[in-house]
C-alpha cells in the first residue's frame, strides 16, 4: 500500500483566483534594479552571498495596490505587478479620482515568500465598467 502525503501546501489551493474586480488603493513605478558596486566596479554581496542591487532609473511597470471586492477574499488587500510602461492612468489622475474599480488580464500568482506573503502579476489592467471617475481634464481647464 502507497503511503499518502498529508502534507498541506501551495499546490493544493488554486491561488490564482483571488477575485475578479478591484479597487485601486494606490499605483507606483517599479523601476529596473542593478547590480551595486564598488568604487573599482566590482560587485558588492551581503554577508549571506547575495548580490547587493539598487533601483535604476527605467521604469519596468507598475505596482497596483488593490483591495478585492468580490470572492472569498473580499475586503483582503493585495499588490498586483504589470509589467511594461504605459500605466493604466496617470498619478494624478488616480488621486483626483474616487473608487477606481479595476480588472486585471490573466492575474496569477508569481512568488510565495518565505513569511507566506504573497506576490501577484498580470499581463495587463483595465478599468470596471462601473466606475465614478472624475473628469480630471475638466477640473484643470484643459
């Protein structure tokens, strides 16, 4: 007779579906990282042997900070990463703007940490068909 692995773990839940719209609490760059050097250019490590990086100055995407509205997770918080460099609005648009309900394409998850957060990507976001966004252009005369 086989023995069975009681063991719980991350394969057992589908972790990818946490919701299916959202409301944007916060958006920010996410820039490149790059190696950091020293004054000769040669890599600088941590004690542990990882490699020392630092943000560089292209943005690679965009951080979402999101709180799920619908599913079992409703009201939970969580960050979603998009990649590329054309954000979904801009800043100052998103603070001029009240409930901002958004969808993201093809959310998954992409990074279990050793604390059991949980990282999110998506291949793209939009905006839910029910949302009350001021008309930003309008409030700046333009």
């Amino acid at each position: 007779m086989a023995k069975k692995d009681l063991t719980i773990n991350a394969k057992d839940f589908n972790l990818d579906n946490i919701g299916t719209t959202f409301e944007l609490l916060d958006l920010y760059p996410v820039f490149n990282t790059i190696d950091s050097l020293d004054e000769n250019g040669n890599q600088q490590f941590y004690k542990n042997g990882n490699v020392i990086t630092k943000d560089g100055d292209e943005i690679t995407g965009y951080m979402y900070a999101v709180k799920v509205l619908d599913g079992q997770f409703k009201r939970k918080t969580q960050t979603v990463k998009v990649n590329g460099t054309d954000p979904l609005m801009t800043i100052e648009k998103f603070y001029d703007s009240d409930d901002v309900k958004i969808k993201f394409k093809n959310l998954r998850n992409s990074y279990i940490g050793q604390n059991g957060a949980l990282s999110y990507l998506a291949d793209s976001v939009s905006l839910a068909e029910e949302n009350k966004i001021k008309k930003y252009d309008e409030k700046v005369g333009k």
